[in-house]
C-alpha cells in the first residue's frame, strides 16, 4: 500500500480520497525540518501547501519519495531540479484556485482606486473624511497585465467586462490567443509607458526576480497604480517604496512579499499601500479544490501511473495511463536493450531517433521517449528513471528525433529505436503482443522475434556451422540452463545474431570463452 505524508493543513476531504483509493495517508502539519527529514523516507508520496519547504536536504533523505504534490500554483518552497534529480515528480494544481487568485486582484484593484481600508479606518473611528479619499475610475483605464496565463487572461477577462483597455505582456503569449483574449500583446517597456494600472500574474523565476525592478518603475506612467498578488520578488520592494513617496507610483496593492510571514516591512506605514496576508487563494472554494484535485493526482500517480500538471515531466491522463503502460514498457526495453550494447569502446551516445508505426503512431509520444531514455541511461547512471532521463541525456548533449509513420506496418504496433555514437548506430525494434506483451522483433536490421528475458545472453557472429553446438555446450558445462533461444541472419552465411534467455547470469569466463568462438563478433551479456 503506497504511503502519503501530508505536512501542510488540507482539507479533510483531501484525506477522505487517499483513504477511499486504498493510500496510507498521514498527515502531521507544522513539522520542523529536522522533524520531517526523520520520517519522509517512509513515504512514497507527500502533499504540501507552501508552507513545507522542500529541500535538497530533505530530497536526499527521502529514499522511497516518488512523488510530491503542491496544493496551489506556485512551487518555489520545492528544489524542482534536486527533485528531478532524484526521478522525483512534482505536481502542482494551477487551475484549483485561478479564479479565486484573480478576483482578489480585481478586489485590490477596486481597493486601490478607491482607497477603501483608509477610508473604513477612517469612518470606523468617527470620522467623516469625505473629501479626504477622493479615488479613480477603473472604467477607459488601462490595465497592463505582466503575465497573461490562466489567472492572468481571468482577469482580463474580468477587466474587459469593467470597460477597461487591457494591455499584456507574456512571451509565452501568441497574437491568436491575445486576439481571443480581447488584448493587446505589447512589450514589457510599452506597457510600462502606457499602463495606469499594472497586476503581475508570473511565477517567480531566475528571469521573472525583480521584473519591476528601479529601471522598470521609473519607466511606468506618472500615478501608476501596481497589484502584485502572484508572488513575492516579483517586484524591488526598496526601489517601490521609493517609489510610493516620491508619486511617481501613486499606490500599490500587495498580497505577496519578498520575506513571508510580512511582520514587518516598511510598505505598511505608507497610507498608498494596500497589503494582505498572502489571500490570494483563501476561499473555501479555492481550498477544497486545490485539496481535491491535489489528492487525486497524487492518488491516480501511485496507483496507475498517470502523471497530471507535473512540473518536471510530460503529462499522463488517468484515461491514458492503462493504454501507455505496455508501450512504455517496450521503450524502456529497447532503450535498455540498445544501451547494454553500447559499449564504451564505441564512443559516447550522440544522437537517438525513435519510429513509430501502426497503432504506435497515435498515442502521446513524450512519455514513451522518457521511458526510452530511462532505459537506455539505466546501465551507466544511477537513479535514472522517467523524471529525471530527459533531463540526464539533455545534459549530455544526447539530440532527440522522432519520426511518426503514417503508414501500414507489418505489425500491429512497432516502434524502431536507434542509438548513433561516434563509431556507428545500431537499431533495434520492438512490438506488443497480444496488445501488452512487448516483444523484440528486430535487431540491426535483422529479423529476429524474442521475447525480453530476466537474462539473456545476445551474440553477432557468422552464419557458420558449428556455432550453435560450441556456444551450447559452454553452457552446459557452466550448468546454465537455456529457456528460449532465438536466431536471425542478413542472409546464408552472412552476419547472424543469437539471443538467448538464460536461467540465472553466466560466469565472466563462460562469456570470455563465447567471444572467443572463432565466428563470434560480439558476446554482451544483458539484464532486464
């Protein structure tokens, strides 16, 4: 039974679903970090908010750790990279609190531009400053939005019914989907020039840090107004409160900073500054949601494979898992398969092509090249899995290709993998028997159909006779016993290859005495 550590406060509905799925759960908020290193490594999967702080150091120690699942869009309180490292998945919910995100935003617009917390300290304490808090229309203002994804392009969308003009800047952001949006996509220095409101809606990266840093604010529009409710260092919280004195920003809205919890920052004695703790997603909506879809993900992970909103890996629906499974599998059989054949006397790996044919050619193709090069990195990098392959053969200046063939095969199904190093490429093909038996039935552009052994022995040689019965009988004086043996030529008395599944692994000088056959090219030994 797969075991799930909750450290951050859920709804209780969130433990209902782990039970309901047949998943241990625990769950122990408001550990120390010394205190959740000493138990994680018990835990296949754990749930966060933001909160836990999920670290190189505690990734080290989480030995069994397979997943981890972010209640919320954000995932800078996770090492990402030391989680992938680790073929650790990390999961966020980005849609679970979208709305909730930029209603706020539009709620600190609204307050901003009508200075209402002064104005109900104000009235609260017997006073009647009516003329005192003389605010702005939102209506034929401008709103720049700074990051136009899914909580972005919500609140353009509630801008627009404002009658505002929105205006965005997002590379990620293509003229189609601005056009459907009902915006403009500008670059980053026209929308400072042009904004009277401007709302951040990015995640914090090394690109992101400071993006309203001093240079940027002195380029906005005199009597901007900022709403930051996506993520602390976003914006130079110095260069800002400078800023707010001077004019030049007539008033800010917050509900992120740059150091959390915000006891004490020097924003909060400006009386243009609006600031909230960190609400962006408090509603009890938006903590159901994040806390049920967070569950199910992480659920649907440990029991079937299906990989949703993964932040480090290609995404498997729960409908696609059962189908991909089989085809998976046989990738990282021939990924295993060419990698243990590929020797170092070779060269390094440059280059890897994957074919697909038949009913292959239709299916989501990104897990199965992740599980190819799972596979293939296997034999020479520990820790190698899914998550972390990609990632490894990137590194390693390993070039993808994959071709899809629109075309009838001989098989069913048939997916070609082949691994070009410096010396020469070999390639290898494989398909599903019965729909979920992989099978191999091609090896350097021989035919040869076998299945995948717990051990197997794989030998080039010369179509010669007298090569069957000299491998065979060392063999048999070693005691290994032979399962399945399998045979393919390029033709008569021209190069042949030679599996065989093998009992239990064959001594070294079983397998020195086999190379030194007089016909055998290449004896390799392999493992699956």
């Amino acid at each position: 039974m797969p075991k799930v550590l909750i450290s951050d406060k859920l709804s209780p509905a969130a433990i209902e679903i782990f039970k309901q799925r047949g998943i241990e759960v625990t769950t122990k908020p408001g550990l120390t970090p010394a205190e959740l290193r000493a138990i994680i490594g018990e835990f296949d999967g754990l749930a966060i908010r933001s909160a836990t702080k999920v670290t190189r150091e505690l990734l080290d120690v989480a030995r069994n750790l397979k997943v981890i699942g972010r209640a919320g869009i954000g995932v800078d309180n996770v090492d990402v990279k030391s989680a992938t490292a680790r073929g650790v998945v990390v999961m966020n919910t980005p849609y679970g609190n979208a709305i909730t995100t930029a209603e706020h935003a539009i709620g600190m617009m609204f307050a901003l531009a009508r200075q209402l917390p002064e104005a109900s300290v104000s009235t609260k304490a017997g006073k009647w400053e009516k003329n005192r808090f003389m605010g702005v229309e939102l209506t034929n203002k401008t709103l720049g939005l700074i990051g136009a994804g899914n909580i972005g392009s919500i609140v353009a969308e509630r801008a627009l019914g404002l009658k505002m003009r929105v205006i965005a800047y997002d590379p990620y952001l293509t003229e189609t989907r601005a056009t459907a949006l009902g915006v403009e996509k500008i670059e980053l220095d026209a929308l400072l020039a042009r904004a009277d409101f401007i709302t951040l809606h990015t995640p914090l990266t090394e690109q992101t840090r400071n993006i309203l840093s001093r240079e940027a604010l002195a380029k906005t529009k005199k009597g901007v107004r900022i709403v930051n409710c996506a993520r602390g260092g976003l914006v130079d919280e110095a260069a800002l409160y400078e800023a707010l004195r001077s004019g030049h920003v007539a008033g800010a809205a917050l509900d992120v900073f740059e150091t959390e919890p915000a006891t004490d920052n020097r924003l909060f004695a400006l009386e243009n500054v609006v600031c909230t703790p960190h609400l962006g997603a408090a509603t009890n909506e938006a903590q159901e949601n994040v806390a049920l879809q967070v569950a199910e993900q992480i659920s649907d992970f440990l029991l079937t494979g299906a990989v949703t909103n993964a932040v480090n890996m290609a995404s498997v629906s729960a409908e696609d898992a059962p189908r991909l499974k089989p085809y998976m599998e046989l990738c990282q059989l021939l990924g295993g398969f060419a990698g243990q054949l590929t020797e170092a006397r070779q060269g390094v790996i440059r280059q890897v092509g994957i074919e697909y044919e038949g009913a292959a050619a239709h299916l989501n193709h990104r897990p199965l090249s992740a599980a190819l090069f799972a596979g293939l990195l296997a034999p020479v990098m520990e820790g190698v899995n899914m998550v972390n392959a990609p990632v490894f053969a990137r590194d390693h200046g390993i070039e993808l290709s994959e071709t899809v063939h629109d075309r009838d095969s001989e098989y069913q199904t048939l997916i070609r993998v082949s691994v070009t190093t410096d010396d020469q490429t070999r390639t290898v093909s494989g398909t599903l028997f019965g729909g979920s038996k992989p099978r191999l039935v091609e090896v350097k552009g021989i035919k040869v159909e076998a299945d995948f052994g717990r051990h197997m022995l794989y030998v080039t040689n010369q179509d010669k006779p007298g090569f069957i019965a000299k491998c065979s009988a060392i063999l048999a004086d070693e005691g290994i016993n032979i399962a399945t043996f399998h045979l393919g030529r390029s033709a008569p008395a021209g190069d042949a290859v030679c599996l065989i599944s093998i009992d239990e692994p064959l001594p070294e000088a079983a397998l020195i005495a086999i190379r030194h056959l007089p016909q055998v090219m290449q004896a390799t030994q392999l493992s699956f």
